[in-house]
C-alpha cells in the first residue's frame, strides 16, 4: 500500500492521492468528528455516490469498540473500480477531521503521501503541516445558518480536492438523502466546500 | 461457525441462536430489504444498542455492488463481547428480508441454525419452513400510521426474539435517533414489535 512516489511540491491533490489515476483501484477514507456531526451520514453518501450515480463499488462501516460512548465518532468509506476484498481501511488515502478529539485519534492514521483535512476552528492541528485547514463549521453556518451541515461542506471539500467521485455524483446523492425541504440548504454547503477547494487549489 | 447443537424443538429463539450463552461472542446480523425502507438506519441503531449503551463492540456496514442501482439494500451489524477481528458477515446468525428481491438473494445467507424473519406480506416465503412470518410493514402502519417505522418494528421482532441486546438499549438507541417530533411514533412500532416477537415465543 506504500508507494515510492517523490512528494508533490505543488497542491494538485488530485495527483496526489492518486484517486484519478488507472493504477490506483481502491481508494481509503476516514470520516471523523464528534457525535452528532453526521460522519456516518456523509459515508454513506459517499458510498452510494459512487455506487449508485458511478456504478463502482464501495463500503461504508463504522467500527464502535471501548470509546463509543463518547469521543471521537469515525465513518469509513472505500471505492474501488474492481471487487472489494477486504472491506478494511488499513491505510487511508484521505482523513477529515472535524473534531480535536477526533484529529488526535485519527489524524496520524492517514497515508504518508494523503490528504488530511481539518476544521481550522475546531482542531489545533499546527503540529501537522501538511493538513489542510479550512473552518468548515462556520463555512457551514455562514452557508446555510446551520452548522449540521457542516458535514455536506466537508464532502464538498474532499470531493473537491480528491475528484474521488464526480461532483454530479455527489450532489445527486447528497440530494437523495437530504430530508424534504432541506435540498437547498445542503446545495449551498456543498457549493460552499466545492469553492474552498477550489481556493485550496489555486493557493 | 457450525456447532454440533441439536435443533431445539421449541419456539426459544433466544436459546437457539446462541445469543446469550457464554459460548457464542460473535452475532452477526443481515439487514435486507429496498432502498428507503431504512435497513441501513436500522443496522446503525442496533450497532449503536450494542456499544453506546451495552459497552460491548460492534461493526455496522454496507456493501454496495453492481447491484445497488436498484433491487435489494443490505446492511450488516456485528455484536461483540471481544474484539473484531473480521468486520465481514460471513454466516449471518438472524437475517431480516422485508422484500421479495431482498429475500431472493439473502434468505439462504443465513445459518443452519440460524433465524429468519421475513415480512409475511411482501415475502412469498413458503418455500422457507423455517421463516418467522411477520407483517412487518402492515404492523408499522397499524401501530403508527406510517409505514416507514416498518424498520423500526422490524428491530423490535428481531431483539424480542433473539435478545442480542437488551430491550433497554435497543429503545435508547432508537429514540437518540429518532428525528424530533417522532419519538411517541418510534415507541410505539417498537412496542409493536415486542409484543409480536412476544407472540412468536408463546406460538
């Protein structure tokens, strides 16, 4: 799972994880925050972005041991082109964290040459340079008055940065999923991650 | 996986499931039915049962393959005493199928030994001796008025027949889950559900 790929100097993360490209096949992500920020909503609207509206094939889980009363709460999805065999993370291409708890769990799980993404607000992440650091709650609350979907932002984020999925894919199962009278709120907080990454980008 | 116990003649599903004794740590459980029926909530409930409110460990997840653009949705829960070490359902101790599409594919995934509960309305099931047949989905309508708490009566069936977790845990997780303004709702296809699994056991 380790490559010998040199370290990108630019921010083509796209590149970087290698979710674009026809040698990787299977693509590892982690989805973490506290309780009640919908981690294992935005799995599981990640998983059928891409099986449903991509036709490839996917896992969600979630694993509770000791820690699950309280702590860090953590959601995760694998895409692949081909079969899943082992419907394990091991070693994921993207970790996203929304909470301090959770970034000191999780952050140093995610694959030398993968994506981290923080909550700038939320996590003091400054031991980590290479995190990504965006304040996706308040992009949320600013985007739509509600921080609950802080959650869709950050799938607007990764998809954004990664192109695991295509942007479509994503928002239709977003959409899918949303509850009635919400799909315009989670249409801006998707728009609102889409554009931070885009500012990533070009940064 | 297969144990050499006789198959008991009474209706004790508690006993012949293994979920209590001592021996038995791992339950693994299969959810199927359509998309929206709410199989994937229903894993995450029971799951969160399990460790949020009984301490022990679990892994929820769904596979999605070339399949998931339509036809049957599954989703699967593993419930601990110890540690788990292979998150996947290889022989499901319960199978629950609430549509015909999911019991075509799912309903011979379960154990010799194992039970089945399928819903008697939507499952033309007798091919299956073994089945425990159910409306589900016309006992979600009759208990709430709505048919969407059909997920919710089919984890009172299920826990009331097996005692995978305890009644206590199961009603707590539901309500932590249920939207605001559906609790009352919740409670009661709950309810619905007990009294059935209690009616089963007598039969």
């Amino acid at each position: 799972m380790t490559g010998s790929r040199a370290p990108s100097g630019n921010r083509d993360y796209t590149a970087r994880t290698g979710t674009t490209t026809k040698m990787v096949e299977r693509t590892e992500i982690r989805l973490a925050g506290e309780g009640g920020q919908g981690m294992i909503l935005a799995g599981i609207i990640l998983a059928e972005a891409a099986t449903i509206y991509e036709g490839r094939n996917a896992v969600q889980s979630q694993s509770y041991g000791p820690e699950a009363r309280g702590g860090a709460s953590k959601s995760e999805v694998i895409i692949s082109s081909g079969e899943i065999d082992h419907p394990e993370v091991l070693l994921p291409d993207v970790v996203v964290t929304l909470s301090q708890e959770a970034f000191r769990k999780f952050a140093s799980t995610v694959k030398p040459t993968g994506l981290l993404i923080v909550d700038a607000d939320k996590v003091n992440s400054s031991s980590v340079p290479k995190a990504i650091r965006l304040p996706i709650t308040k992009m949320a609350f600013e985007s739509t008055g509600r921080v609950i979907t802080a959650n869709t932002v950050a799938l607007g984020v990764l998809v954004g940065l990664t192109k695991v999925v295509s942007r479509q894919a994503l928002e239709k199962a977003v959409l899918a999923r949303a509850p009635r009278g919400t799909e315009e709120m989670n249409h801006k907080a998707l728009a609102a991650g889409f554009a931070a990454a885009g500012r990533v980008k070009k940064g």
